[in-house]
C-alpha cells in the first residue's frame, strides 16, 4: 500500500512547515524562509567553516552578499523556494531549489551548520524540498557537488531516486526523477523508522529522570510516583518539588534547572496551570523526553505547548498517563504512578486510557503474563501508538505487542507502519470510541494484520498464548478431554472460531489417568493432521482440582503447534510457573484464541506477505484526462461514458451499451442485438421502468413501452437512457470505492443488487490491494461460496484493478459499480455511478510528525 496517497487541500506556503524527526532521534522545525531571515542567514553562513562555505558555493565565500541575501530569502515559492530547519531556536541549515527557466525541473542546493553534520538533516530537507517541488509541477532535480564532498553526494544517492552521474573538472552533475518509485518510498520508510524508534528510545531508555512534583507525603501522586521510580531505577534520579528540601534523604530541587547534572527524561506531577511553564524550563534544560501525569482536561490547550516543545527536541507522553515501566533488568524502570510489579517477559502493551491502566497491570499480575513494556499515552497529544510500534519492531525483548487504542491521529500512518511490524510479530488490540467508528477503520485493521479482540481481557488472554506457542498452520483442533460436556463445549466453539474438530488419536474417557494424559497429547502433537491442540481436564472431585499438569507440560514443550490447556476449576494463567502451555478454566476462551492465531497465520503467509503491484495493461494518464476535463467542465460526477472510458483504461469490462436520447433507444437496440436493458440517466430506488431501470427487453416495442414509462415518472432525468446489452443470469457483485479523509480510498466488496446495502454482506480493504488481499476480502462475503475458481480470479483482477484506479486518481472521491455479474466465466460491471472532487490531490512521500 503506497504510504504516500493522502488527501490534502492546496494551502499557502506555511503548510509545508513541520516538526520533523532527525537521523539521531532529535525533533527539529523545518519552516519555509522568509525576508526576516537575513540576519540569521548571514548569522549562519559566517560561522561555517571555509570548506563548507566552498563545497555550496565553489568559491571562497566569507559572507553573503546584501544582494544575495535578497535573494535567497525573498522568493516566491514556486518557481523558487527555500527552507531552513531550526533547533531550540537556532538557524541550523538550509536548502533551495530554483527552476530552470521553461522547463520542468529545478536545481538544488544544501548547507547544514557544521556542528549538525551526519544527523539526517540534509535528506531531510532534500525530502521536504521534492514534495514542495512536485506540488509545484516541477517532475527532476538537478545538483551540482564536488567530487571530494562525499557527505553531501551520499545524501543523493541514499534518497532512493536513480541518479543520472557527469562528471567534469572536479564537480559531478546528479539528474534525477522525482518518482514515487517502490525504492524511493522504502528508503524514506526505512529512515523514517530508524528516527521514530530512536526518538522513543530516549524517552524509553533513559539515562536520569527527574521527578516534577515528587512528594515524601503519603497518599499523594507525587509520594507514589517518586516511590516507583525509585524502585530499580539504576541511573541518577532526582527530585523536583519547591516546597521539600529533601525527599527520602535526596536532596530536592526547587526547579528541573536547578538539577546540577543532565536529565534525559522528566516525569511531570504538576497542578495543570503550572503545567506550561514546567515544560519550558524542560526545553531549557535540554531534556529529551517528558512523561506528563497531570491531567488538564480543557483548561490547557496542548497543541502550542506541544509544537513549542517539539521543535525544540522534547517529546511528550501524555497528558493523563499513568507512566511507563519495564521489569526487564536490562531497561528496569518503573516510572508509573500505576503498580507495575509484574513479571519480566515478552509482551509490550500501550494503553491510550489511562483509568485502565491499573486494571490492566493487576490482571496481567494475576495471569502470570510476562511483560516487556508497559506506556500509557493518555491524551495522546504527542506520541502515539505509531510511535511506539516503531520502537518495538527492533526491541528483541518484545514477542507479541498489545494495544488499547480509542483514535488515531494520522490513520494512514498507523495503518502503514502496523502491517510492516505485523509482518514480525503480532499485534493484538482493542478498538474503543472513535477508533471502533466507521467502516474505513475496520478496514485497517484488517489490511494491516492486527488481531482483534473485543475486550482488555481477550487483549491479554491472546496476547500471553501468542508469546508462548507457536502460531496455528491449519484449522484442524485435536480436543483432548477426560468428559464429555466440556468437549462439547469446546466442539460448538471450534465451530464459531471457523476451525474444526479432528479425533485424537488417542481418546480418553472419564477412567483415563495422568499417565494417560501424556501420551494422548503427545500423540496429538505428533499427529500429522493436527494442527493444534485443546487438552481439557475434568476433575473427577471438586477437590481434585490439580490433574495431570506435570505429564501435560512435559507432552507440550517443544511442540511445533500450539497446546492451550483448560483446567476446570482452576485459574486462568499458565499450566504451572515457568510452563509455557497457557491455562484457561472454560474452554470458549481457549478456543477464541486458537482461532486468532490461525487467522493471523493465514494473513502473514497470504495477505501480509503479499506485493501490492500495479495490473498491466494500465492507462494512467488516459483515464486521469478523462476525469480532469469532468473536473474542468465543473462537475462534480462522470457520466455513464466516462465511467465506461475510465473503467476501460483499468482492464474492467462493462455491458456493451449506448448512452443515446430516448427518443433515439429503439435504434440503438437494434444496433446493438436484443433482448436489452434500458436504465434512464437519473433514477429512482427500485428495479422497474417507472423507477427508471427496465431488463430483459427482447424487441423494440418492449423498448418503446419501457422508455414511455420512464418519460411519464422520470421528465427530465429520462432524457437520455443507457441501453445495454443484456448480460446473462448470474453471481450479482457489488465494488465500491469512497474516500474515507486521511486513509484515502476503501475498497468495498459484497453481494450486490438492488438491496446491496441492506444485506449488509461486505468486506473492506485499503486501496491499492494486493491479489492476496483481493481474495481475502471476497472470501469473507457469502458471495464467494456461489463463485467456481476461473470467477474467482476474474473478479478478483477486477477488485484489483478498481482499487488501483481510485489510488491513482484521488479526484475520484466515489465509485460504485453494482451490480457486477459473474456469468459465462466473465465479469460485466452493468451499472456505475462516480463522484470526483478537485478539492484534493496525493501528496508525495514526506516525513513530518503529524
């Protein structure tokens, strides 16, 4: 899925101002420049060294010129253009491009402070730069760079684009193509990962912390947050609080500036008004990263305090989180006012509510589960979850991520970054409040390979079988049980979770023993035609509530399929200490999670690990004439025409058909060969020739009679009609395509008719799709059992190649096509509407936090 398809509305130039992430984890402001900017400009250039100041200009420069320094800040962002990145308010670089006159590309310059080399900051810009440069029409770049100043060419050469190389008398002449190339786009994916999951890892991973409001007075939040903190931490620690001169024998310090040493990450406890003026002494000291417990509610606006605090390289948890911690002796932290005493292991979980927290922590305590991490974002002003699956794709301490998530602040983004980190490991999640809303957010979740779970409870019974057992590689569930009502129980879930039930090969019965146990898992294990393996265990007395856990856990270790254990009458967690088999105490439970690891296991061996790539036989540029003359013309839909040009241009056949007058349809469907359908140009609900639709009309006064019908009801909307040929009796589809704000294009498919809608039968996707995706999604509609396999791929070349279409064409705000049938081993779209929009347009690849 191209990361880049987003839907914007054209501004002036200070939309292209943005908080950006460096190579090394800092945030930095890159603005647009401005004639204000002479003196700092000036400022800049005369404290760089000489070969600096050379390699941009190729001469001896000292300083810039009163004339150049009109220049290069006075320019019309157009056909010139120029950015400077700033750091706690200091003019640390630059860069420009300036078109050749005439023609489509640009030349393009850089000059980074000499202090900030090898941070990223040039490819950075260079990014920035194409983006501006593209929204301006220009398509190349051109750069001229000493053959001796290596940083500078390899900046170029690791963006992504091929380069064209000259070289001449020292300097090498670069040429190249401002694509969204697959390679282009996953270079900037790459360094955009590299940065994020730096940028976390100092809040993470910190050296010191200081503690904003800790307290030595019982039952306060700042008594139980510098309490936690305490507990572990092996690095400087230091409190803050006005009002204490010491706190557990510590000295106290009145401000975080008055801490004599470096402090990487403040944890702030502060009433809300004093909130704002707390951050700016962090900026002042340098600290990276601040982990914000004061809840503000609405009486501090965050969205200043976190633009001030970003571009000045401070990056912010919360407001109204509950903290971070982790039991691992290597990042030991407990920074948390929640208690976070749990065992060390391999599941990190983000929770955006904070309220949960402390629920979250005592269950997982209570099931033994083993974490790696544990952030609580609260408001989520500044990092969110997109973040933190960054940092955890490279944490080898992090087996299985989990997530409670009420909204998404750049979904595309989410979207984009989840599927690469569900490539590696699972991510479990729980959608609640605005991220449950809307079909586009399903979508997503599906698309990206996140399993998801309906409760904070399923959250953590999945997430520990995950980081335990292998994943599920078929559907077939041996059950292993001493009693024959649990195994029922279970049989009716196997069912539910889309599995099925296989025979053990070794059966038990209420007489069989421990022994017995052993061998029947272990023989189910074995069991070629078994793809995982639910043992039950009923207690022949209430007392007798132990079992066979020893010979259970012995048949299990080593396993190469999942085994899930229920004990009945025992407590949820795993089958003893130290086991790695999962305990549950009913099996509807067990069995729910079986079922997720084997629908996650199909999507990262078919769905995930599937290459979205473009159908042939494509014409991009032809059908996007075609939608921008519409555009042009002041319309806001394509006519059936049009539709049909479109459709053509993407590989997608329609009925043969004639958009004609009325009074022109009988010779049209002469020409064209009975029987006909008739669809007026504006209709009404319904499938009848009053409501403008008439079908199956096999000679021309069937025609005259039709078109008279919709003239008597329609007027108007029945002065043109649509006559098509008449396709034969078949499987009804409906593909529908609308734009859903930043996620762009979701791709619909379902039964299709005239009550497509009310049937409810669809499945969503992200456009563009993979044909792996494009089979998932017809697979999850109940039209799919009605479609023999040379269908299948037909229509799913079609859904394929609308999905492309409308990710080519952002213009194209909506596109339906029902019904499509299936019939006579081909696929005919029979009926389109379309609705385009010159309000929005793709915007290139660009990093930038959101």
């Amino acid at each position: 899925m191209p990361w880049h398809t987003r839907w914007v509305v054209p501004a002036n130039p200070e939309r292209w101002a943005s908080t950006v992430v460096l190579g090394d984890g800092d945030t930095v402001l890159i603005r647009p420049i401005t004639p204000e900017d002479r003196d700092a400009l000036a400022a800049f250039h005369g404290r760089q060294s000489r070969d600096s100041q050379y390699r941009r200009y190729f001469t001896a420069k000292p300083r810039l010129s009163a004339s150049e320094l009109d220049h290069f800040t006075q320019i019309d962002f157009v056909d010139r253009v120029a950015l400077v990145v700033e750091a706690h308010g200091e003019f640390i670089a630059w860069a420009s491009y300036e078109r050749w006159p005439n023609r489509d590309d640009a030349d393009s310059a850089f000059m980074v402070d000499d202090e900030h080399h090898g941070r990223g900051i040039a490819t950075l810009l260079l990014e920035h730069l194409a983006a501006i440069a593209r929204s301006n029409g220009i398509t190349r770049f051109t750069a001229e760079v000493l053959a001796e100043n290596r940083a500078m060419l390899s900046v170029f050469s690791r963006a992504g684009w091929p380069l064209q190389r000259r070289f001449e008398s020292g300097v090498i002449d670069l040429d190249f193509e401002l694509a969204d190339t697959s390679e282009f786009l996953d270079s900037v994916e790459r360094r955009e990962q590299r940065a994020d999951s730096r940028a976390i890892s100092r809040l993470l991973l910190p050296r010191s912390i200081a503690v904003i409001g800790a307290s030595d007075t019982e039952d306060t939040v700042g008594r139980v947050l510098w309490r936690n903190a305490a507990r572990g931490f092996t690095g400087p620690l230091y409190p803050v609080n006005p009002n204490h001169d010491t706190i557990d024998g510590r000295p106290a310090y009145a401000t975080i500036g008055d801490v004599p040493d470096d402090v990487t990450v403040a944890v702030v406890a502060v009433p809300a008004g004093q909130l704002e003026s707390v951050l700016d002494q962090c900026i002042a000291k340098r600290v990276r990263g601040a982990v914000i417990v004061t809840e503000v509610g609405d009486t501090v606006d965050m969205g200043p305090i976190v633009m001030r605090a970003r571009r000045n390289g401070l990056r912010l948890i919360g407001p109204a989180s509950m903290g971070i911690a982790s039991p691992l002796p290597s990042t030991l932290i407990q920074a948390a006012i929640v208690d976070a005493d749990v065992p060390a292991g391999g599941v990190a979980i983000s929770m955006q509510s904070g309220t949960l927290g402390s629920s979250l922590l005592a269950l997982a305590h209570r099931l033994d589960v083993g974490l790696s991490w544990f952030v609580s974002l609260g408001d989520k002003s500044d990092v969110s979850a997109d973040d933190l699956l960054q940092f955890w794709e490279d944490d080898d301490a992090t087996k299985v991520i989990a997530l409670y998530t009420e909204s998404h602040g750049n979904p595309h983004k989410f979207a984009r970054i989840a599927r690469r980190v569900s490539q590696r490991r699972p991510i479990v999640a729980v959608r609640a409040g605005a991220a449950l809303i809307g079909q586009a957010s399903g979508a997503l979740y599906q698309q990206s390979g996140l399993i998801e779970v309906p409760t904070v409870a399923a959250l953590l019974d999945t997430a520990r079988v995950l980081a335990c057992q292998p994943l599920m590689a078929g559907p077939a569930v041996a059950v292993v049980t001493n009693s024959r009502s649990p195994g029922v129980l279970a049989a009716a879930a196997v069912e539910t979770a889309g599995l099925r039930i296989v025979d053990p090969p070794f059966p038990l019965d209420w007489t069989s023993t421990d022994a017995d146990y052993e061998r029947a898992v272990r023989s189910a294990v074995e069991a070629d035609d078994v793809d995982a393996v639910l043992v039950i265990h009923a207690p022949a007395v209430a007392s007798a509530i132990g079992g066979p856990i020893d010979q259970i856990d012995r048949a299990a270790t080593g396993a190469s399929k999942p085994v899930v254990a229920v004990m009945l009458g025992a407590v949820d967690g795993p089958l003893r200490r130290g086991s790695a088999v999962p305990m549950f105490s009913f099996p509807e439970p067990a069995v729910a999670v079986l079922g997720r690891l084997h629908s996650y296991w199909r999507w990262r061996t078919g769905e995930g690990a599937a290459v979205v790539e473009s159908p042939p036989g494509i014409d991009v540029a032809g059908a996007a004439r075609v939608i921008r003359a519409a555009i042009d013309a002041g319309r806001d839909d394509l006519s059936a025409e049009e539709i049909r040009s479109v459709l053509d241009r993407y590989g997608v056949a329609m009925a043969a058909g004639r958009l004609v007058p009325f009074d022109e349809a009988v010779a049209a469907a002469d020409t064209i060969g009975y029987p006909v359908a008739v669809k007026a140009i504006r209709r009404r609900p319904g499938r009848s020739a009053q409501a403008g639709v008439a079908l199956d009309l096999g000679r021309a006064d069937d025609v005259d009679r039709a078109v008279a019908a919709m003239r008597e009801h329609l007027g108007d909307d029945a002065d043109h009609v649509l006559v098509q040929a008449m396709v034969p009796p078949g499987v009804d589809l409906r593909i529908h395509v609308v734009a859903e704000g930043d996620l762009g294009p979701v791709v619909t498919v379902g039964l299709g008719g005239a009550h497509a809608a009310a049937i409810g039968d669809e499945s969503s996707r992200l456009a563009p799709v993979s044909s792996a995706g494009a089979r998932s999604m017809l697979d999850a509609t109940r039209a799919a059992a009605a479609i023999d396999d040379e269908l299948e791929e037909r229509v799913i070349d079609a859904i394929v190649r609308v999905a492309q279409l409308a990710s080519d064409h952002p213009a194209l705000v909506e596109l339906d096509l029902n019904p499509v049938i299936l019939a006579d081993e081909s696929c005919y779209v029979t009926d389109a509407t379309a609705r385009i929009s010159r309000l929005v347009r793709a915007e290139p690849a660009m990093r930038r936090l959101e």
